[in-house]
C-alpha cells in the first residue's frame, strides 16, 4: 500500500499512523507516477484538486485553467491528500468511507 501525499500533512499522518504497513511517498519530492495519476483523474476527476489549498489561491486564472494532470505534474502540493495506492484500488482522502474500506 501506497500513500502519496506529504509528510507534514496532518490528515496524512493520521493515514499513515492507522494504516502501518503503507509506504509514504512525499509528493513534494518524489512525482507521483504518471499511471497513477491518469488513474486518479480518471475515477476522481477534478475532486483529485485541492481547490481550498494555498497552491490554488496563489495561482492566476490562466494556470488554473489548466488539465488537472498538467497542474498537479505543475504544482504536486495541488493534490488533495492522501491519495492510496492498494493494489489496483485507488482512494482519495481520508473519509469515513476510505476508512470503513482500508480498515474493515
């Protein structure tokens, strides 16, 4: 299992500290591997934005007018967080519901 997202991140520390057999790829460091992104954008669409963040309010109209792909490969911090990677499941969050999923 795989979380992508960043190592100071609260929400993604509280992933990774309920989920100890995930790896934690910090997205401010290490991409996010083209497939998984195409995979994410895929299933989540523009949800896979984090729209309220600070890397989206200091960018112009012009840049936010941009692919999702294209603004995350841009700007990684961008992505709402954590996204999980479990075998061929992708998750994005951490909701009641990716929880109820990945912890039974």
């Amino acid at each position: 299992m795989i979380l992508y997202g960043l190592k100071n991140c609260d929400t993604c520390r509280k992933a990774l500290k309920a989920l100890p057999n995930a790896e934690l790829v910090d997205v401010s460091t290490t991409s996010v591997p083209e497939s998984i992104l195409d995979q994410a954008i895929s299933q989540f669409g523009d949800k896979v934005l984090n729209t309220k963040s600070t890397t989206w309010r200091g960018l112009d109209d012009s840049e936010r007018g941009k692919a999702p792909k294209a603004l995350l490969i841009a700007h990684p911090k961008l992505m709402k967080r954590p996204l999980i990677s479990d075998g061929d499941a992708l998750y994005l969050g951490w909701d009641k519901d990716t929880q109820a999923a990945l912890l039974g």
